[in-house]
C-alpha cells in the first residue's frame, strides 16, 4: 500500500512539474497566433491582448486540472477499496 502511495505521489509531483513548465512558457513567450497578434497590437491599450492571454492561459490549465482531478479520484477510491481488503 506505501508502494502505492509512494507511485501516486511521484505521478502527481511529475504532472504538477509538467503544468508549472508550461505555464512559465506560456508568460515568457507570447501566446497568441499570428492573426489574433497583428489585430491586437493595433490597438492603442492593451487591455484587450493581456485579457486574450490570461484567456488563452486560463484554457491551459484546464486539462491539467481535470488530469488532476481523476488521478485524485483513483486514488480515493483505491485507498477505499484497500481499506475495505484489510478490514475483512
């Protein structure tokens, strides 16, 4: 069971590694296609492109999050069925 636990805690740590990478390339680079950038730098202020980027970001985390999310229910309901092995 500790084997277990320890797999799923590496898993998550590595997923979580993988998200943090990608959201820190997704600030340093510009995340915008080509079109979305030429109609947005036209403008004066840039409220409307910092609000598509925080968008595009926002649509990033997503899948990381639901990726999360059943790992973590996988886990419960593992961690339920092993408690119901060692009671009977």
């Amino acid at each position: 069971m500790k084997l277990q636990l320890k797999h799923m805690v590496i898993g998550v740590l590595i997923m979580l590694a993988f998200a943090k990478s990608d959201m820190q390339a997704a600030t340093v680079t510009s995340t915008q296609c080509a079109m979305c950038r030429a109609v947005l730098e036209s403008e004066e202020d840039n409220s409307t492109a910092k609000g598509v980027n925080n968008g595009i970001k926002y649509l990033m985390v997503i899948p990381y999050i639901l990726v999360g999310g059943v790992f973590y229910a996988i886990y419960r309901s593992r961690k339920k069925l092993n408690a119901a092995k060692d009671e009977v």
